[in-house]
C-alpha cells in the first residue's frame, strides 16, 4: 500500500557514522533522540533497498521492523518527536520481530 511506511531498528549505529551518511541522501534515516532508524516509503521503495535496509538493522540479539500507515516521515526534517513515535505505536498494522538468534521471525498483524 502506499500509505504504509516500514521501519527498522537500528541499534549498533549512532546518528554521525559516516557509514549512514548515503542514507541520509535517501532521506531514509530518521532520528528520535540517539536512536536511528531505517524508513522505507514510496520514493525509496525497492527490493534493493529493503534488503540493504534489513541487513544493516540486523544483529543476531535484536531485530525490530514495523508496517504502518503513521504519516510523520513527510516533512524535511529527519528528527521524530516522541509524538511521532506515538503515532507509529498507534497506527502499526504488523510487526516483526527476530526470534531464535536470528533464526526466526514472529510476526503480529494488527487485525481490525
């Protein structure tokens, strides 16, 4: 759907690596205070993409994605409020989460 956006967690990364810096040129790093994620939305939408974002939020102790129809990734600044993250939360329609060392996944779907 177009109205969804995907989220990664990115918990080994701190928001001044370099290494993120072609990210930010995708616009598909936001920040909430130290915390960076990956987003994926129509404009960066591709296999690529989601593959090169999943891999890098990666690490076998943690592994977090959301779907969801939150519409606070438009604007030009890339620094969520707690608000936008309260607006994630509430407009989540699946989750994933790694289970198993990175073996497996659950999965939760919203069901309305």
């Amino acid at each position: 759907s177009n109205k969804l956006s995907c989220i990664f967690d990115e918990v080994t990364r701190s928001p001044d690596e370099s290494n993120l810096k072609a990210f930010y040129e995708k616009k598909s790093v936001y920040l909430y205070e130290n915390e960076v994620m990956y987003v994926i939305r129509e404009l960066n939408k591709n296999h690529e993409f989601i593959l090169k974002c999943a891999g890098k939020s990666f690490s076998f102790w943690h592994s977090v994605g959301v779907l969801t129809e939150a519409d606070c990734f438009k604007n030009d600044s890339n620094i969520l409020s707690l608000e936008d993250i309260q607006a994630i939360c509430k407009k989540t329609k699946m989750m994933f989460i790694s289970a198993y060392d990175g073996e497996a996944y659950v999965l939760w779907e919203k069901i309305e």
